[in-house]
C-alpha cells in the first residue's frame, strides 16, 4: 500500500505521464489494462504523501527529488481531473477535488518556494485551488526568475497543462 523507495515511485509515476496506457493488451485484454492503470494511477496518487511524510532528515538532492516528484504528481493528479472532466463524472471529480486539497503536497511545494527566498501572500488561495491554478502558479514562479521545473520538458508540460485547462483554472 506504499512505496518504500522515491526512486521507484518516480519512476512510476513518469510512466503513468509518459505511457497512458501500459501495454499490456497481450497478456490482460483492453479492459483489465485500462483497469490496471487507473488502480496503478490511484495508488500513486494516493501514495505520495508518505514519500513527504517519511522523507526525515534527506540530503539536499532527496530534496530537490521530492520538489520534482510533488511537480509530476501534480501533473497527473491534472491528467486525471482532465479525464474525469472529459467523462462528465461529477462523483469522481468531486471526490478527486477533496483528496487534492486534503493534500500535503501543495503545502510543501509552497514550503520550498518560501525556502527559496520568495514571499507568498495568497498560500490559502493556492491550498484550495485546482491542480492546474497550482501549476500555472509554479509557472508564473519560473517566469519571475525562481528555478521551478528541472527541465524545459517540465516547464513546457506544464504549460500545455495550462493552456488545456485555462477554463476549469478554478472551480
């Protein structure tokens, strides 16, 4: 019910960015596929916050890993709030809205920019937004100059984010 290690959970949680579906229709069929998937999905998004909770006393790259592992974990929680959208499933969407603000990560996102030096006046704002108003918020970040995204594969992702949900920005 847990990762033990960041690594993997990175890992796995860039294939579920990467790769939508895990080809595997040979040995599961398309249905139990798209099933593995979501219950691969749930798990890493439900997860993540024992990677922070558990994350003790780590060096400055175990840091700098979690930063980017909260930063793709708010990518997929983005790419699952896309599809719930685009299947019209008001339960589920409802559901995903409360795990995400009940989360710790915007919070130790928010932590670390604070540790970089900036000030945030609107951090209530941010912990009850939406997953992409979150990444447009790192965005305007890395525009003003603050090391954000690790790559410019990450900044762009998180721009296409953007631009994809510019309606639901909030809900």
């Amino acid at each position: 019910s847990e990762f033990h290690s960041c690594y993997f959970f990175d890992v796995t949680l860039k294939m579920l960015l990467l790769e939508p579906c895990l080809h595997l229709n040979s040995l599961l069929g398309q249905e139990d596929e798209a099933l593995l998937t979501e219950i691969v999905t749930e798990a890493v998004i439900e997860s993540v916050e024992k990677l922070f909770l558990n994350s003790g006393n780590g060096t400055l790259r175990k840091s700098l890993h979690l930063k980017t592992i909260a930063i793709n974990w708010l990518f997929l929680f983005d790419n699952v709030m896309a599809y719930l959208r685009r299947n019209k499933d008001q339960e589920e969407i409802s559901r995903h809205m409360k795990m995400f603000s009940g989360s710790r990560i915007p919070y130790h996102l928010i932590n670390w920019v604070i540790s970089q030096g900036e000030v945030i006046s609107d951090a209530d704002t941010l912990l009850n937004s939406t997953p992409a108003s979150f990444i447009e918020w790192l965005v305007a970040l890395e525009e003003q100059g603050l090391k954000v995204f690790d790559c410019d594969h990450s900044k762009n992702y998180a721009k296409t984010v953007i631009h994809r949900s510019r309606p639901d920005l909030s809900l």
